[in-house]
C-alpha cells in the first residue's frame, strides 16, 4: 500500500528528472544530485492531491485495491486478512531524509529513504480468520491499522525504456523495507462482536506487535509488491499462453473490480444477477421441496481470489480450469416462494431470503471451442461445471409459514442446524443455476477478441 505511492512518486520524479519536462518550480536536478532530488521528492510529496504537471495521483488518501494478507499454516502468526474499501492515510507527511543512486547510469541501483512522523494508518472493511499463536481469531468490520513513526526504504534498479526519442526509466527489481516503531492494530466487531474477547485480542495483537509484524512483513510486501505491478502497467498485461501464474493474478485482479471491465467485456462481478432460480427436488428425496427464487443477486464474489487455474495453452480445446476461493460471505439475497417437506416437516412461506455460503470454494472447468469469425478463431465454452464448495451454509427465509414468527425461527434453526445434509440435497441445483451465471460472464469476455488476443506468444 505505500510502496505504491512512493512509486507515483518515483516515477513522477524519475520522468521528469531524466525527461527534462520538470516544472519550472522546483528546478530540474542534474543527475546524481541526490540533496536536489530529495528536495523534489519532498516538494510533491507534500502536495496530498497530485501534481497534474508529473501526473502524480491523489498521495493521500491512497485508495488501494482489495488487500489480502496470508501467512501459512507452519508460522506462529497462520491468519488470513483481506481490507477492502480501505484508505491510506497519512503519507503526506513522510519526509525523504536519504537518497542514492539516480546518476547518469539509469541501470544502477537507486534508494529513498522516507521517514514518517505520526502514523501511517490503512482504514477500512476487514475479514479475517485463522491463530495467532494458539489463540483463534476471526471477524469481519472496519479495521485501523497504524504504523506508528515507519520508515520506508525503496530499493531498485532501472532499465532504460526508449519512447520517441525520449529515455523513460523503467523500474525493476522494486522492493521496499518498512521499519514502524510500533504498530497499533484495531479491529472493530472480532468474534462476531463480543467485546471482551475483541478487546482482548486487539491488546494481545499490540503487546506482541513487534513479533506478528515480522511475520506478516513478508507477506505485507509480497502484497503491495502486486499493488505496485498493477498500478504501474495500469491495466495488467496479457500473460503467455499457459502461464498459470500470471493468469491467476490477472484474474483475479479483475475479480476485484465489482463493476467489470469494458476494455474485456466483463459484466458487473458483484453483485451477479442470475436468472429466475428453480430448486426442484424429487419426492424420493428427504428434502422434497420446491423453491423459487425471483429478483436475486449474489453478494460477495468480488473479495475473490483465484488459487489456482489449469489450460488456457494455445490449444483452446483443452479442458480449462480455474479455483476460487472467497473468505467470508457470499450470499443471495431476494424473493423466494418455498413448498414441500424437509425430512418429515412440511415447509411453506413466501417473502424475502438470504442463503449465505461460507468461506467457499469454486472450482470451474469447461473446455473450449473453436468458433472461426471473419478469418479469428474465438472461444466458445462447452461442458462448463461449477463446484461449490462452501465451509457452512446460513439459511434464513423471512416470512415462513405465513410470517408465523416460532414455526419460521425453529424452521430456520433446523435447517442451519443440519446445512450439511440439506446443502448435499440442493447442491446439484446450486451449482447448476451459479454455474449459467458464471459461464455467461465467462464467455462474454472470449467474445470480445479472437483467443490469440488474450496471450503474448
Ligand atoms: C497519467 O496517469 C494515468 C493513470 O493514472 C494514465 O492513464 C496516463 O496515461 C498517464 N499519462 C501520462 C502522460 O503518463
Ligand atoms: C487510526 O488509529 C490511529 C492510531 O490509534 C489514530 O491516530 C487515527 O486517528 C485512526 N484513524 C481513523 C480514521 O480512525
Ligand atoms: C445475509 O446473511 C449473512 C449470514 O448470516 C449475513 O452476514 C449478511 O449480512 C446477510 N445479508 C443481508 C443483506 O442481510
Ligand atoms: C460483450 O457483452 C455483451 C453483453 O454484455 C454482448 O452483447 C456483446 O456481444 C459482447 N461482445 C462485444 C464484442 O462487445
């Protein structure tokens, strides 16, 4: 998250220092004059809105994208965060107090030196979950994260890009150090709101800052490390045919985005709009029931992330796959009309629902084929499947038996008390109605281009 500024502002600098387009205030600095090039640093830094003259972007707050923070399950510190909807706040007031590098030889390495007073916090929604030593912890609301008093030491090298006639720098090797005094941890509603265990937490989680932090030191740069690589190629680039790495993240960097992506074609990702949902299940099964579902949509898809994909070589008619894995809710939300029986107890009712999966996983497959337009070869999808594999599943149907309010709260009760048994009945359904959501949302994106389009050689 603040690497990211600082490369606006390393590449705002660098641009203008070495394109010679600087603005008449402050001076251009000749290469190598690391006091003067701190200066400029400074001077913009300072500016929290952006300089259009170096087209540096609002510095404070920065709106980063999703944030996830997963540390593994052999550490002391095995926890899964993702921020949303988070700001940083508070890099206004770094100073640079050290500069090397920037001379006339671009390929060298270069560093800068921030020093922040006051705190650098990340402010926004939070889901986490997993142990912290032995304690389990987990929770969903706003978080504050503060670094206290950091420094940020920005390492890289360049390689000089030639556009026009002009010699841009291109930045690699990005890697950044923070260093806080301290760390300040708050996160509101741990434990689904019990406020002694949360406050307890939270003052466990800041007596051991020191400790947590450099367990998820690694995983906080590795983290902002992506944010950079997208911010700096703006939009990701097309990967190699059949590099399942670089798929993964380009997919799930769109994921990210709740309102699609026009340049691909890809519709709204969250909330996803299914058609009219009808759950049919037989009379020779313990949940013989019938329910309609009208004017749904389904929350929570866009705190995705893909773990991994398979295919996608430069033979589309292979079989393709790709897993998700969404912490917290996803959930679908709207009207329902429901009759039949659950093992022995008839069930009725009509009014609004909510059917959350919890912590889910999805695994997609299909294969592909080739549909020839105008001399391009572009892939249609067959033989799509989409498997749901959610941690628990969280029924409530408003309204059951004619808003009789005991029958509909036991019914409720009995059905999340047996969600496992229940959710097997229905999952066929489930996955078959999300499955022609998906597929659609999928396959408008390989309307767009020909195949070949979506990879480098
Ligand atoms: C300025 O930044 C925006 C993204 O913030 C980018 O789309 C645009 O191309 C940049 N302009 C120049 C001249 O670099
Ligand atoms: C976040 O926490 C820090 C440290 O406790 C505090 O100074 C800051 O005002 C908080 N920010 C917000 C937006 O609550
Ligand atoms: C739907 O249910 C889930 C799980 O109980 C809950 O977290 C979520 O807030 C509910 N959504 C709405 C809109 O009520
Ligand atoms: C893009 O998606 C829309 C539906 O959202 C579809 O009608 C259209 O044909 C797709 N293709 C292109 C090239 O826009």
């Amino acid at each position: 998250m603040l690497a990211l500024s600082l490369k606006y502002l390393l590449i705002g600098l660098v641009c203008a220092s070495i394109k010679a387009e600087f603005p008449n205030d402050p001076k251009p600095c000749n290469f190598g004059d690391t006091e003067c090039i701190k200066k400029a640093i400074n001077h913009f830094l300072h500016k929290k809105e952006g300089d259009n003259s170096i087209n540096l972007s609002q510095v404070d707050p920065l709106t980063p994208n999703k944030i996830r923070i997963s540390q593994g399950t052999d550490s002391p510190v095995n926890i899964d965060i993702v921020c949303t909807n988070n700001k940083i706040i508070g890099l206004s007031n770094a100073v640079v107090t050290k500069v090397t590098g920037f001379g006339e030889d671009l390929t060298n390495k270069h560093s800068i030196i921030y020093k922040v007073h006051g705190g650098v916090s990340l402010v926004g929604d939070y889901i986490i979950s997993g142990k912290i030593l032995i304690l389990p912890i987990q929770g969903e609301g706003k978080n504050n994260l503060t670094l206290v008093d950091p420094t940020f030491r920005v390492e890289f090298s360049g390689t000089a890009d030639e556009k026009n006639g002009d010699i841009y720098m291109k930045v690699t090797n990005f890697r950044l150090l923070i260093e806080p005094k301290s760390m300040i941890y708050k996160f509101d509603n741990l434990f689904n709101g019990d406020k002694a265990l949360g406050d307890n937490m939270n003052k466990f989680l800041n007596e051991n800052w020191k400790e947590i932090f450099n367990e998820v030191r690694d995983a906080m740069e590795k983290e902002f490390g992506l944010i950079i690589e997208k911010i700096v190629t703006n939009d990701p680039k097309p990967c190699n045919y059949g590099d399942t790495e670089c798929i993964k993240k380009i997919t799930s960097y769109y994921l990210s985005k709740k309102e699609g992506d026009n340049s691909i074609n890809l519709s709204q990702v969250d909330p996803l709009i299914p058609n009219k949902i009808h759950i049919n299940q037989g009379t020779d099964s313990p949940v013989n029931i019938d329910i309609v579902l009208t004017n749904n949509k389904i929350y929570g898809t866009s705190n995705a992330v893909v773990t991994k994909v398979t295919g996608f070589g430069k033979d589309l008619t292979k079989k393709h796959s790709i897993t998700i894995q969404v912490p917290g809710a996803v959930s679908l939300l709207g009207d329902y009309v429901l009759s039949g029986k659950v093992l022995i107890l008839p069930i009725q009712g009509e009014g609004k629902s909510n059917l959350t999966l919890v912590n889910t996983v999805f695994s997609i497959d299909f294969v592909g084929m080739a549909d020839e337009k105008d001399g391009e070869v572009y892939m249609k999808l067959k033989n799509f499947h989409l498997h749901v594999d959610p941690q628990s599943f969280i029924f409530h149907f408003d309204n059951l038996f004619n808003g009789d309010k005991a029958l509909g709260d036991n019914m409720n009760k009995f059905l999340n008390e047996n969600w496992k048994e229940i959710f097997n009945e229905l999952r066929a359904s489930i996955e078959k109605e999300f499955g022609a959501v998906v597929d659609k949302v999928i396959s408008q994106v390989y309307t767009k281009y020909p195949y070949a389009k979506y990879f480098n050689e």
